[in-house]
C-alpha cells in the first residue's frame, strides 16, 4: 500500500513490530524539515554543536576513531516551533508505539547531529550496556537535494545482534526517518562527503 495514504507514525510501529526497523520516506512535509535544517544550520553557525563523545556518564570520551559528527542536544529552554512540531510527531508515535508493542516508553531524548565531510560513525550499537534505558533509536534526516555520491549512507544489520550478514542501505534525504530497536540493530554511518544533519533521538523506558 502506498505510503501517501498511510498514516506515517503506524509504518514506524508496523516496522518496529515486525522485522525491528522501519524506514519511512516523507515523515515529515517538506517545509517542516526546511524549517529544522535551517534551525539546526544557524545553531551550528552560532557554535552550538560539540564534538560528540561515545560512552556513558563519566566515561564518556571524544574518540574521534570512532565518531567524527557534532551533537547539539534538544532542549525545552531553547526550542523552536519546528522543534516542538517534530516532537509532537514522535509523541504520536511513541504512543502508538506502546499501545501496539507494551514496550513502557515514557520520554523521548534527543539532538541535531551533523557530519562534516569526512565524518563517519562505525558499527555500534545505541544502548549502553551498563543501563537498558534507550529502547528504540528515531532519526530523521534532513539533507536536501543528498545523493548518492554524497556517502554519509547509514549500514543497517537487520538480524538483532549480527554484524556480518544482511544490512540495509538508507539515504540521508530529507524528510526519511528511520527507527530500530536501539540494543538490537548494529548500524555504522559511511563517511559523508558533503555536509550531512539529522536529528537523532531515543524514547526510553525508567531506569531502576
Ligand atoms: C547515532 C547514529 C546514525 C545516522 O547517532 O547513534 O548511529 O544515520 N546515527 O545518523
Ligand atoms: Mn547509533
């Protein structure tokens, strides 16, 4: 069934409940995601973003082997009207989400990632082992006019814990979003090689 006559936020939950990733083009309208890139762009240019580190609390550590993107976390305090919308979507989905999957996810935590060319993320995975509290990884991305030749393509393996077998390939466009279970699906970003930005986020369940 076509996508344009389906509500987008219950092809992220389909995806999720059958196969653990979903990948939905046109998430968001055009305009929406020219509002969020043009947010994230003049927050970069203000020198918002910091070079983002791997590990949790007080290991947390620049390795630059590893990750090369800049982070700028979304805050209440500092958040625009496109912001606010796109959290308002995900709240759609995070409610469809546990209504279908019993999952518990009570919040959602996120930032405007970006990738200058040359910048890469290897094969990881989102959950932390020392807590269980990112459960399902949502990005969006928001790079109009991307193509191929512009790398930054994110790897996703599609068997829960396998990173040798069968993955996926996503184009960075505009508008795209994808979701997986964060502790589940090994995923990498190839290296971009033109200026790359997402907003990247997790709902999550209470830790304890
Ligand atoms: C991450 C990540 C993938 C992407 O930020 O943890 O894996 O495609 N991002 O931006
Ligand atoms: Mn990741």
């Amino acid at each position: 069934m076509s996508t344009i006559l389906r509500d987008p936020s219950l092809l992220v939950v389909e995806g999720l409940s059958e196969q653990g990733w979903a990948c939905v083009p046109e998430f968001l309208s055009r305009e929406e995601c020219l509002a969020l890139a043009a947010d994230g762009m003049a927050a970069w240019e203000e020198g918002d973003f910091r070079k983002a580190e791997v590990g949790r609390g007080k290991n947390k550590v620049i390795r630059e082997d590893i990750r090369r993107d800049h982070v700028r976390w979304l805050e209440p305090e500092s958040m625009s009207a496109a912001e606010g919308r796109y959290l308002e979507r995900l709240e759609e989905v995070r409610r469809a989400i546990n209504g279908r999957l019993f999952l518990g996810l009570f919040g959602f935590e996120g930032h405007f990632a970006l990738y200058q060319p040359g910048a890469f993320y290897k094969p990881h995975l989102d959950r932390h082992r020392e807590t269980m509290d990112r459960v399902v990884t949502v990005i969006l991305y928001l790079n109009d006019g991307w193509e191929a030749a512009h790398g930054g393509q994110l790897k996703l393996w599609t068997t829960p814990g396998d990173k040798e077998g069968a993955s996926v390939i996503v184009e960075p466009r505009l508008g795209t979003l994808v979701a997986f279970m964060a502790g589940d699906h090994w995923h990498e970003v190839l290296p971009a090689q033109e200026t790359r930005m997402s907003i990247t986020g997790w709902f999550r369940v209470r830790e304890g």
